[in-house]
C-alpha cells in the first residue's frame, strides 16, 4: 500500500527519532503533535492564535491610528511588531489547517528512518540530518536569547526606580507599541506588559517550533536523494560483471528498488511543498516590508542610541529569519542535483540496455529539481534571498528620500 494513500489516523512515531526530541516538546505545548486527539489540538490552537492576536489586535489599531494621523514614523516603529506577530499566525495556522498533510509526512519519515536503519544505510542521511539539527539548535538559540533581551529592555526602568531611584519615576517603555481605545495603557503598565510578554513568547515558540521542524524534514527530503544516488551507485559498481541472466535480473530488480525510492523522494517533496507555498510566499511578502520599516527606524532614531540598537537588532533577525526560510530550501535544491550527478558518474555504460533505460528515465527526472516555493513567485534558496535583500534595501533607499 502507497504510504502516501489516504487512512484513518495513524500515530507516527516520528518523535521517537533523537533529533525531533527538541521539537516534540514545543509541538506538544502548541498542540501539534499527532498522537494527541483532535478536539484537544483544536482546543490548544485557539488559545495560541488568541494570545498572538493578543499581540496583533493593539498593534494594529495604533497602526490605524498613526496612518489616520498620518505619523508615518509612528506606523514604520509599530509595523514590525505587527508583522512579527502575524507570520508567527501563519506559521501555526498553516501547520494546523495542513495537518492531514504533515501527519503523511511524519509517518513517511518514520517508515524510511526505521528502512534505511534496516538496511545500515542510515549514515548517508544521518550525515545530512545532522547539519539541518545544527541550523535548527542555532536557529533556536538565536530566537530564545533574543526573547530574553526584549522582555527584558522594558523592566529596566522599573528596577532602576527600585534600586536607584530618583525624586521622579522614569519614562517607562512598553513592550510593543499598542493601543487599547477603552484605556490607557500607561496607566496599567504590568497587567498590558505581561499580556504582551504572553503573547510574544507564543510567538517566538510557535516560530522556533515550525521553522525548526521545517528544517529538520527539508534536510530529511533532501538525504533520500543522496541515498538514492549511493543506492545507484552501490548497485552498479557491485556487479563488475553483467554477463549472466540471473546476475542481471538481480541487479535490475535492485534498480527498481532506487527507482521506488526516488518516486517516494520525489512524492515527499510534492507534499512538503503544496502544504507550504502559500505561507512562504506571506511570510517573505512580510519579512521584506519588517526588514525595510526596521532598517528606516534605525537610522530615523540614530540619536536615540537605545531605540537604534533596538530596531537594528530586529532589523538583523527579520534577515536571519528570512535567511533560514531559504537555506533549507537551497540544500534540497543542491542535493537533488547532486543525484544527476550520482547517475551520471557511475559505471552505467557497461549495464545492459534495459537498466540503462531505466538510468536514463532517473537521469531525465532528475533534471527538474525539485524547488520549495513561495506561491508560485519565489524559489526559496539563498540567490533568490540576496536579491531579496537587495530590494529591502531599494525600499528602504526610497522610504528615506521620501523622509
């Protein structure tokens, strides 16, 4: 039966594989993980999407507000946030409304990790794995000790009148820039700061949640192409001599088997990629304007050294994050070629002509690699991500001269 077939409701293993221990954790406190029951994941993703638009709702009326008052800097400091809050939305929604489809993909990694472990070729993948384990922990790291430092920045003047205080109160800075209409936030400092420090938590987790198992599936992608090419590889070069009937239907039999392989592969990426392409396309859409509104309020507040540093620090992670959306996607894309190439340098003239047939069927697939995409618009790998970097800058250039 076609593992990708359509069932009832299975309980894939997947979190049982030691690199998606990390991610179990985190899918679990988002109600994500597959093994739990449908009414509690749906229960669990109402009150995550409810503390993000938390964060979602103020922002967005005081960014209604500035442009009624036409403060554009006022809607350049606030946007951010603002979008920050919202691809967090994307992501775990996306993942939810797509569930059916991440469970296929689970249990398809689960079924070839426990294959290839059957078969010992499980350090081909392992080796890529691996270096999608690294990205993921940094990615992980980077988001955590951020989160940190912005909860953190508005509780110094708190403490500071606590421990050094003056004959007045300090200017207190509140988390994000919001606005409630029914009161001030001023006026309720600590119940609007922990409200808003909830809501950026499950943003951060949500994002340090699906972008690490992202990656961590993508790499998995692409090493069963690198297995598939070692398959080929090692069923070639096995048999030095191809006289021999049943020495030939053996090895074409084991042709197949690469050949089933690499429909899987392919099969995979096909799922991988529809159940993501409307979000990558929202999040970059996004990623963009955040990476030119922070650049803009860095230089606009470069007097304000607190506040530049600040926006710079955003600035620099919307990069980092719009920088890990598409390196996984340019590893797919390095490793699906790398199979042509698999094909090619192998010993496959001396095969007989039906498995060189079958070769050159792989070869020609082959040559359309498989690319995760943004909507249709965007290849997501790392030229696509200078080039669009290069454009946050033109914006960026453009919003100034208009300053």
């Amino acid at each position: 039966m076609n593992i990708f077939q359509k069932t009832r409701r299975q309980c894939p293993d997947i979190f049982d594989i030691p690199y998606y221990k990390m991610v179990e954790k985190y899918f679990q406190l988002l109600g994500q993980d597959p093994r739990l029951k449908n009414e509690f994941r749906n229960f669990i993703v109402t009150v995550v999407v409810i503390s993000i638009s938390g964060n979602i709702v103020p922002t967005s009326i005081e960014l209604y507000t500035s442009l009624c008052d036409k403060n554009m800097d006022a809607v350049i400091e606030g946007l951010p946030h603002f979008i920050a809050a919202t691809i967090s939305a994307v992501k775990i929604l996306n993942v939810y409304f797509y569930r059916e489809n991440f469970d296929k993909l689970f249990q398809f990694v689960t079924n070839e990790w426990n294959k290839l472990k059957l078969n010992n070729e499980l350090h081909i993948l392992d080796k890529t794995i691996i270096r999608g384990n690294r990205t993921a922990h940094l990615y992980r790291s980077a988001l955590l000790i951020a989160l940190v430092l912005f909860l953190l920045i508005p509780l110094i003047s708190p403490m500071l009148d606590v421990f050094l205080p003056l004959n007045e109160t300090r200017p207190r800075q509140q988390l994000l820039k919001v606005n409630y209409l029914v009161f001030n936030d001023d006026d309720y400092f600590f119940y609007v700061y922990l409200q808003l420090a909830w809501g950026s938590i499950i943003v951060v987790v949500t994002s340090v949640a699906v972008d690490s198992l992202l990656i961590l599936i993508i790499h998995h992608c692409s090493g069963l192409f690198t297995v598939c090419g070692y398959q080929v590889q090692k069923v070639i070069s096995n048999a030095k001599s191809f006289n021999g009937t049943v020495l030939n239907n053996y090895t074409y039999e084991q042709i197949k088997n690469c050949v089933i392989m690499h429909d899987e592969a392919i099969q995979f990426y096909n799922i991988l990629n529809e159940s993501n392409r409307n979000s990558y396309l929202i999040q970059v859409g996004l990623n963009m304007l955040a990476i030119s509104a922070t650049a803009v309020q860095a230089v606009v507040n470069l007097d304000r050294p607190e506040e530049a540093i600040r926006s710079a620090v955003f600035c620099g992670a919307n990069q980092f994050h719009l920088f890990v959306l598409s390196l996984p996607g340019q590893v797919l894309l390095d490793h699906c070629s790398e199979f042509s190439n698999n094909i090619y340098s192998c010993i496959w003239y001396r095969a007989p002509v039906r498995i060189q047939k079958v070769l050159y069927i792989m070869q020609i697939r082959s040559k359309k690699l498989c690319t995760l995409s943004a909507g249709g618009l965007y290849e997501m790998n790392i030229e696509n991500f200078g080039i669009t970097f290069k454009t946050c800058m033109s914006y960026f250039t453009m919003i100034m001269s208009l300053k």
